[in-house]
C-alpha cells in the first residue's frame, strides 16, 4: 500500500539448531530507510484495546512486532490495509500520513517502534476528520 509495506530483516541462526534461538540485526542506514532518532516499545495492552488512532505529518517509523501478535490497520488518502505482525524478524514501515490503529495484542505482544524524529506532540493528528482533510488537501489533486 502507498506509504506502507512490510520488509524482513536478516535472521541469523540454524533449523537444524533450532534450540540456539535467533539474533535478528538492524544497523544505521542498511535495514531502515530513515535515521533512527528514537525508539520505544508498547506492551501489557490488554486484548480488547485499541491503541494508535493518529497519524504523523512527518514522523516515519517501522514497528516491529518483538513478541507475540498485533494488528495494524492503516489508512491513508489511498486505501487501508491490515497487517498482522507476529515474526521479530519483520518490519512494517509506515511513512507520513498514515492513520493507524493497532489491536489484537496477544500472546504479551511487544511492539517496537523505530522513529525518524524525537517526540514532538505537534506532528500528530488525533482527530479523525481533521486527518481526512489534511490528506485530501495534500493529495486531493493526484488521485
Ligand atoms: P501515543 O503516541 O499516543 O501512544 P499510542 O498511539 O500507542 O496510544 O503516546 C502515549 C503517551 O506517551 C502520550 O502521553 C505521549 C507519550 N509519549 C512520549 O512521551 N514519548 C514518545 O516517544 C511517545 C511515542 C509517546
């Protein structure tokens, strides 16, 4: 989807060694396509919550889903999609302008979030009328 995508990073380690367990590595600028300026985690989300519903006028991140199960459902000027990201060694890139909600945490799901900018309150929109119209004035004319 535009804006969107899932990608996978390395995972090293042996089938026939299944025991010894994974070690999935992400290095500065070779697997994420942005400078990681910050980084946290979500987790302890009781099964019937949803989190998110925002989007970010500049923020691009990449979730990654460390333990257990969540669904992202994103939408944007273009369509909508659900993922579910269960692997530790997949990402989900979600660029600007992507309105996401995130549920069905299960399993002690453990979400990690890798971000272009520091925290700053200012580059959200929370209200949902005023991110369908900040995205039909910024792509109205492309479609
Ligand atoms: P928020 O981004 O709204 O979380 P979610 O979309 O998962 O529900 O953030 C929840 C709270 O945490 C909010 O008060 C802002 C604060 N926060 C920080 O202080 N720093 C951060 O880097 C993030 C992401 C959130």
């Amino acid at each position: 989807m535009y804006n969107s995508g899932l990608f996978k990073f390395r995972k090293i380690g042996s089938q026939s060694k299944e025991h010894l367990g994974y070690l999935t590595p992400i290095e500065a600028h070779q697997e994420i396509p942005f400078e990681v300026k910050r980084l946290y985690y979500i987790y302890g989300v009781g099964e019937e919550e949803i989190r998110g519903k925002h989007s970010h006028k500049k923020l691009h991140q990449v979730l990654i889903c460390v333990n257990g199960s969540v669904d992202i459902k994103l939408e944007n000027f273009f369509g909508d999609e659900t993922y579910t990201l269960n692997d530790p060694s997949v990402g989900l890139y979600v660029g600007p302008d992507n309105w996401r909600e995130m549920s069905n945490f299960k399993d002690n799901a453990v979400l990690l979030v890798l971000a272009s900018e520091e925290y700053d309150p200012d580059d959200y929109i929370r209200d949902y009328d005023e991110f369908i119209q900040h995205n039909q004035k910024k792509y109205g004319g492309l479609k």
